[in-house]
C-alpha cells in the first residue's frame, strides 16, 4: 500500500480526553473485548481499524454507555474521560450521551421530519432559547453534515424518505446538533459516495479543532486521511496503537502489517 | 480452482429452452395452481358461510326495526276538552272521542265495521290516555284537526306480516280476538295503517310480556356504553403502563418470565370464570351494587386487560430498537426515548388492540348473567352517576334474556338486537382498521 498518502501532521501531543484501562466486555459468555488500554487524545481523530467482529463497535459502545441497553453485555475496567470515571454509580448515562454523541452504523433517522430530527437534541437539552435560534442551530448543523444544500427546500419531509447515504449525513447533523465534546463514529461512510464522503472526511478534520473524534472505518485510506491516531483491533485485542503514519507505514506488530496489506481480515 | 470439475466434458449439458416447461417446473407449477385453488375455495367457504349468516339476521331482524302506525284525523274542540276534563272517567271520554273520529274517518272511506273500545284498546293501546296527555302538553292544538299517530300491538304488526294468522289464533285471550283481525282489515282498508321505522325499538326499555312489542334496546345499549366507559378508562392506561413498563423499563429475570406467562394465561381464561370472580369479589367481597354497569365494567375490565397489554407489548416490540439507540444516542433518557419516539410510533398498534379488546368485551353476555346485569329493566338511569350504580342490563345480554322469552315477537326483538350489536361491533372495527391505515409508518 505504498500508494497511500499519509497527510502531514503535526506530531504534537494533545491532552488525554479518554482514559480506558483494562476493559473487559462480555456478551454473555463471549468475551467480546480483552484487557484494552488506550488513550484518546483531545482535538485529535482517532481511527478504530480492524476485521469485521473483533469488536470496535463494541468498544465504540463503550465510551458513551450504549452498552447499557444490552441486557447480557457486561463491561469491566475503568473509562476516564476529563479525568472522571463514567462507570461510575453516580453519573448518570444520559448526561454522558449529550457530551459523547455518536453516529450509528446503520442510519437511524427518527422517523419525523427532518428538522425534528436534528431538532430534538436541541431541543431536550435546552440548548437553544427560541425558534429562530433553533432554526440557525438546525441550518449549522444540516451544512456540516453535508446535506443542507439537498434538503433545504424539505425540511418539513420525513426523514426516512431520504436516500440512504443521506440519511447517514443527517445522522450526523442530529450527533454535532448537540455540541458534544467527543463524537463516536461507527463506519459513517460506508454507505456514501465519494463526494459526500469527502465531505464528511471535511467536517471530521473541522470537529476535530474542538472535539475528539473516533471513528471506526474499514477503509484504510480514510484511516489514513482523516486519522491522527489509529488502533488496530483484532479478535477483542488492542494489538497496535499509534501513530497513524506510523501505523501504516511501520507497523510494530505482524498481524496489523498484515491486515493492512491485506492478507488478514 | 474447485470449480474446475464442473467445466470437464461430462458435466456440460445440452442448452435448455427457456420456452420449453421441463418436468420439475410442470410440477412446480401444477402443485402452485393446486395451493391456490385451495386458498380461494376456503375463501369461497368462509365467504358462503358469512354471508348465509348475514342473511338469516337480517331476515329475521330487521323487521323489528318496522312498526305499523295508526293514522287518524282527529280534532278535540274546547268543548270536548272541557266536558271531558270534567267527567269523572276522563280518559274513557276520550276514548269515546278517539272511537267516534275512527269510524266516521272509514266511512269517510267508504268502510263499514262496529267495533268496541275493547277492541281498540287490544290493538292500540290505551288510547284516551294517550290522547289526553298529548293534549294537556299541546293546549294549543285543541280547536284544530291534528294527525293523531298510534302505534299498533305486535300482534297487529305480526299480523300484516304474515307471521300471525287467523289460523293461529285458537279462541283468543284478552289481548286478541278473533274479530281483531276483520277490524284490521278495515283500517288497512281505509288506508289508515302505515310502516314506519320503530324508533322505539331504539331508544325504549324492555318490557313485560303483556306489550312485547313495545320492548326496545335502548336502555341495554346505555348500559352496554357505560360497561365501556369503565373498560376503557381503567384498562387503557393501566394495560398501557404496564406493557410499557415490562417491555421497556423492566430487567429480564424469571420473575418478569413469570409474569409474562401469567398474562399470555390470562387471556385465555374463559370469560365466565372472570363472571364467577366478580361475583366473589366486587359484589359478595367488596359490596358493590349487584347488577351495575360498574361491577361489569370492572369484570370486562380483568378480562380486556391481557388483550390490551399483550397488543400494546407487540406493538411496542414492532418498533425498531435502532430508534430507541437513536434517540438515547443523542442524549434522551429512556422515559424520553419512550415517550417522544417508541410510543408514537407504537400508538396505532396499541389503539387497534384497545378497540378489539372493547368490542370483545362489548359482545361478552356470560359473565354479566354470574353478576346479575340480566335483569328485567324497564327504566333510563336519571343521571350520569346514576348510569354506573343503577342495576341495568347490557346489549347482549338484553339479547339472551329475550331470545329466552317464549313470545315470537321478543325472538324478532333477539335478531333486532344482534343486528345493532354487530353495527356497533362493525363500527368499531372500521374505526381499528381506520385508525391503524392513517397513523401507520414505516420505517
Ligand atoms: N448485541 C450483541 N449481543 C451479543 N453479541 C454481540 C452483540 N453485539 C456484538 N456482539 C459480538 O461481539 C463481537 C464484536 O462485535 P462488534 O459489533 O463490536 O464487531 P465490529 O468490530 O464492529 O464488526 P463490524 O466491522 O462488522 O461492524 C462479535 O463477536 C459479535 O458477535
Ligand atoms: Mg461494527
């Protein structure tokens, strides 16, 4: 893969924003993620890398509690973000999920119009004092999730009616319309174009100015474009964490040199 | 290359035509053809059978929403007024009036019968009464020559039917005798009988066997609607809580295992059971007034509840659980996942399983006969509260006592009462079916 072109980066070292120290998660009795440690830095994209169901989404889920609603998963280990232990008793999952948005792996446009759709976080966290400021709120957030300039002219249609691809992009409108501090990405291109994918890959270097971003994708050349940081999972395990030129093109470990050149996966 | 061995000589095969019906797609498409004409002759069987049905209710029902009227021209001038007020038998006065008028309005047309007010009385009624009360509520029609309307006696209405002969009259009795008939015949003679539609029937009480045809439904179908009342809004948002609660909010342990298998059970314990706990425990147990539409509503109640609960939890289920993660995904709790996502999308489903539930409830007799709500009831409720306590009966089982009733003229009051039931059932369920077309998405 010598023709992938690694971006120029600044190599300097951000704050920790996330902290995971031994995590365990179970699925009943699948062990689904072994003993993972990892430091997400702030400002930064992090690139979740590796073959289908070695559990990215499933450490993804981690990081903003969606594990919860899994009545067999069980999750061990500490996750620290902003220094606080988020499995703590005392904080509450919803408060997390407003500073830690995600965007799903399948588009889960609700099915309502689609300004309510990116309309409703807004909404139920207060975070806008008027109409007029929610209808500015909405417009942000449809432009940077690359899809105002389609669906200006039909906000009032529903958004299940939208092409998939585009239902994806509002996906992502819904997710920053909450201003969240970090924002999970489950594979948010998979269903896109080239074009809009571009433009996804633009808003993700933009977030990545104030937010943290992680992002799980089964392509490599967007791992490299996009990423700061890449992990390489594979079967539950962390194997490699690094740099993202490093990663790609000086992999430590056989397994991930492997599946980047793709002889694994 | 495992497929190599497929491409070797042996294995090729001639080209086949694809106009050309080989042997395994004959077969196919025979046994295709058969399942087919199977389906629509079960169709055609449902079909036939429905419709004969129909049929024989509407035959035998629907003339109890016919009644023959009596017509006559009548005029009461002041004097007659006057002298009748002051007689001391004043409603024979007025029959007197009534006969007077009648006679001269057939020889008017040219009939010639004698009569006696015994006879108009087994016909019609106690007609002076009648005359007088409706000239003490309009004073101001004495002097002018009003239409007076009289409805007939079922024997009467039975008569013009064809269902009563003068062959089944033997001797007669006190409500009919044999020379009734010649005076009938006179009246329809002098074109004085009419149809009408028996709004009677509708809005009247039962009655005693002496006037079956004055026997109505309307009190029934209070009761009945005021069972409803009670039905929906005690198992709509209990039903509703409950199966929101075990199906979003509550862990999956063997205790809610058992509970679940406990309401799948309930739904299908006979409705005379739940009659028989009625009994027990909100007349004998808690006192509650024996034959009210209250108790009723509370023992549907028990039995709507497994209905609504296990519609409500399917429908709940039906919703994807990718809209639950959307929404907890932007930071909704789970109680605002429910409310502002599941529940709507759940609430046609859950609409459609209240109304079946109510219109099972609404055609439930066994239980309302172990509570006593099959009593004879010859009386409205005076007021609202009065509806929920006061002993009534309800439509179907207004319907039973009726059918039990040896009279041939409450058998056509049954038929009559099964064809407002099943308006009411039919109505309900184009309300469901209504109901779950407008509001139903897709996701
Ligand atoms: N809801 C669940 N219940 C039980 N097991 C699950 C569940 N979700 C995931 N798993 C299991 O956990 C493991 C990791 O799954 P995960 O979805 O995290 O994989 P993934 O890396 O995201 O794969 P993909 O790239 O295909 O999305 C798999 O073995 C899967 O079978
Ligand atoms: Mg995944």
């Amino acid at each position: 893969m010598n023709d992938m072109r690694i971006v120029e980066r600044d190599v300097q070292q951000n704050d920790v924003k996330i902290a995971a120290k031994g995590v365990q998660v179970y699925y009943g009795d699948n062990h689904a993620i072994k003993d993972v440690d990892v430091e997400i830095e702030d400002k930064t994209v992090t690139a979740f890398i590796g073959p289908s169901g070695c559990g990215k989404s499933t450490f993804l889920r981690c990081i903003n509690r969606m594990n919860d609603t899994i009545d067999v998963c069980r999750v061990v280990g500490d996750i620290h973000i902003d220094g606080e232990d988020i499995y703590d008793p005392k904080v509450d999952p919803v408060q997390l999920r407003a500073k830690v948005g995600m965007v799903f792996q399948k588009p889960n446009p609700f099915p309502k119009s689609i300004y309510d759709n990116v309309a409703y976080g807004p909404r139920i966290h207060g975070l806008a004092k008027n109409k007029a400021e929610l209808d500015e709120l909405v417009e942000k957030s449809l432009r940077r999730g690359a899809i105002w300039d389609e669906v200006k002219d039909r906000l009032d249609a529903p958004g299940t009616g939208l092409s998939g691809g585009q239902q994806q992009r509002l996906c992502i409108a819904r997710a920053v319309a909450t201003e969240p501090e970090v924002l999970l990405m489950d594979e948010p291109c998979s269903a896109l174009d080239p074009i809009a994918t571009a433009q996804v890959e633009e808003l993700i270097d933009e977030l990545r100015q104030s937010y943290s971003v992680v992002i799980v994708t089964h392509s490599m050349q967007q791992a490299a474009r996009v990423s700061q940081k890449t992990a390489f999972f594979h079967l539950g395990n962390l194997v490699e964490y690094g740099e993202t030129g490093q990663i790609f093109t000086n992999p430590n470990d056989p397994r991930t040199e492997s599946y980047i050149t793709g002889r694994i996966g | 290359m495992t497929d190599a061995s497929l491409n070797s000589p042996d294995n090729a095969r001639a080209p086949r035509s694809l106009t050309q019906e080989d042997a395994r797609t004959k077969k196919r498409n025979a046994s295709e053809r058969r399942f087919r004409a199977y389906g629509i002759a079960a169709i055609c069987t449902g079909l036939f059978f429905l419709l004969a049905l129909l049929a024989a209710i509407l035959s035998a029902g629907l003339p109890a929403f016919r009644q023959a009227v009596v017509e006559v021209p009548f005029t009461l001038t002041q004097e007659q007024h006057d002298e009748a007020e002051e007689a001391m038998l004043k409603t024979a006065i007025y029959t007197n009036y009534f006969i007077t008028s009648l006679s001269n309005t057939m020889q008017a047309e040219g009939v010639q019968i004698k009569f006696d007010e015994d006879a108009v009385e087994r016909l019609l009624g106690k007609v002076g009464g009648d005359l007088r009360s409706h000239f003490r509520d309009n004073p101001d029609q004495i002097g002018e020559e009003i239409e007076f309307e009289l409805a007939a006696s079922s024997r009467v209405d039975r008569y013009l039917k064809g269902t009563f002969t003068r062959e089944d009259l033997q001797g007669g009795n006190r409500f009919f005798m044999p020379e009734d008939f010649d005076l009938i015949d006179a009246m329809k003679e002098a074109g004085l009988i009419k149809q009408v539609f028996n709004w009677n029937f509708i809005t009247g009480v039962d009655t005693g066997v002496d006037n079956p045809g004055g026997a109505g439904i309307g009190a029934s179908v209070l009761g009945s609607f005021f069972m409803m009342l009670v039905v929906l809004v005690l198992s709509l948002p209990i039903g509703v809580a409950a199966s929101i609660y075990l199906e979003e909010f509550a862990p999956k342990n063997r205790f809610t295992d058992f509970i679940e298998i406990n309401i799948a059970n309930l739904a299908a314990v006979p409705s005379i059971v739940f009659g028989i706990l009625g009994l027990a425990v909100f007349i004998q147990f808690a006192h509650l007034p024996q034959s009210a539409p209250l108790v009723g509503g509370l023992v549907l109640t028990l039995m709507t509840l497994p209905t609504i609960i296990i519609s409500t939890r399917a429908s709940l289920k039906a919703v994807p659980p990718s809209i639950r993660d959307a929404a907890l995904g932007v930071g909704a709790s789970k109680m605002q996942a429910v409310f502002h996502h599941v529940l709507p999308l759940a609430a046609p489903g859950i609409l459609t399983g209240t109304i079946i539930g109510l219109a099972q409830a609404l055609g439930e007799t066994a239980p309302l006969l172990l509570i006593g709500m099959v009593g004879f009831v010859a009386r409205y409720p005076d007021t609202f509260l009065e509806g929920f306590l006061e002993p009534n009966s309800a439509v179907p089982a207004q319907i039973y006592n009726w059918a039990a009733r040896s009279d041939a003229v409450f058998t056509e009051k049954a038929w009559g009462g099964i064809i407002v039931l099943l308006l009411f059932l039919v109505t309900m369920n184009t309300i469901a079916v209504i109901l779950r077309r407008r509001f139903e998405r897709r996701w």
